[in-house]
C-alpha cells in the first residue's frame, strides 16, 4: 500500500528546522536594528559635540585674548568666560579695532553637564541663549608658556592667545556613549 502524506515525525523534524531558522532569522533582524539604533545615536552625539566645537571656535576668532581676558569675571581657572566680539578695523590713528557693544557669554555648568552660550545686550540683557547638553567635563583650556594644555586662566591666555575646547559629550545607545572632540583656536593678539 502506498501512503499519501507526511508522518508526525516528518512533520515535527521540519517544523523544528524552520523554528530554528525563523529564530536565526530573528536574531540577525534584532541585532541589526540595535546596531542602526547604536549608531544613529553615534551620529547624533558627534553632530551635537561639532556643534559646541563649532560655536565655541567661530566666537573666539572673533575676539582678542585681551579682550576676553578683561571681560571674564576670572580667579584662577574658570568654566565661564565672557567677551565682545571685533565689528570693524579703523584705519586712522595706526588702525585700531572695533568692538561690538554686545557681549558672548560661555559657562559650562558641571551639574547640569551644560554648556550655555548667551548674547548679552549692553544693558546686561540676555537676548539670545543656546544650550548644548550632555557636556561632562569642563571643555574650556589654553595652553602654558611649555605648550601644555592647562585649564583656561588669565596669565596662559594672554602669553599663548591659545583656547583649547575639548567637548566631551555623553548620549545612550545600548549603553553609555562618549565622544571627544578637540579643536585649538589661535585668536587676535591686538588690544
């Protein structure tokens, strides 16, 4: 007699491969989203940590170390520095520069793990704030007259007109993420 079919064994066999297979399958979808979710926060983090780097640097140029060093409410070494920006150059008088009445302000809050960038009107007005989170250390440094990054202080200042921003940013993936980035700004020696 010839039998039509499959029998239970047949049945159970198969249908134990394709659970496997269905599983495998499985995992390499689970694993592949985690790994676009893990990156996607990468690329997120490092966009964030530019943009503080980016801020800080164009802000600076446009400054003197002078400037900025007469502007900071400073003791020894600070997470805050304040400084008005150069508008013009005079060409009477050996050429002399210019600065705006409004002030940049940067303070990087420890417990918040904040930078905070405001615009200063000449009334002591904040008109415009931009804060960049998730900041865990202190990013603001300049360099010793050895060429040593120190923290930022009044004296290393103005002999190197050097500020370092070291931005250390923290997001979360599967677990906590950090990105470093680096820039070095060399800024106007004039007064």
């Amino acid at each position: 007699m010839h039998r039509r079919g499959f029998t239970l064994v047949e049945t159970l066999i198969s249908a134990f491969i394709l659970s496997i297979i269905l599983a495998a399958l499985f995992m390499v979808l689970k694993i592949g989203g985690q790994s676009r979710s893990e990156g996607s926060a990468k690329v997120d983090l490092q966009a964030k940590a530019r943009q503080a780097i980016h801020y800080l640097s164009r802000d600076v140029r446009q400054s003197t170390a002078y400037n900025i060093v007469n502007q900071s409410p400073w003791t020894v070494i600070s997470d805050h520095f304040r400084f008005n920006k150069v508008q013009s150059w005079t060409s009477s008088g050996g050429g002399q520069l210019v600065f705006d009445n409004n002030y940049i302000d940067y303070t990087y809050d420890d417990t918040e793990e904040k930078i905070i960038r405001r615009e200063i009107d000449s009334s002591g007005n904040t008109t415009w704030t931009l804060e960049f989170s998730g900041i865990v250390d202190y990013p603001f440094f300049t360099r010793d007259t050895g060429g040593a990054i120190v923290g930022l202080n009044k004296n290393d200042l103005q002999t190197s007109n050097k500020m370092v921003f070291k931005v250390v940013a923290r997001g979360e993936g599967r677990a906590s993420i950090l990105f470093t980035l680096e820039a070095e700004v060399k800024i106007r020696n004039n007064e």
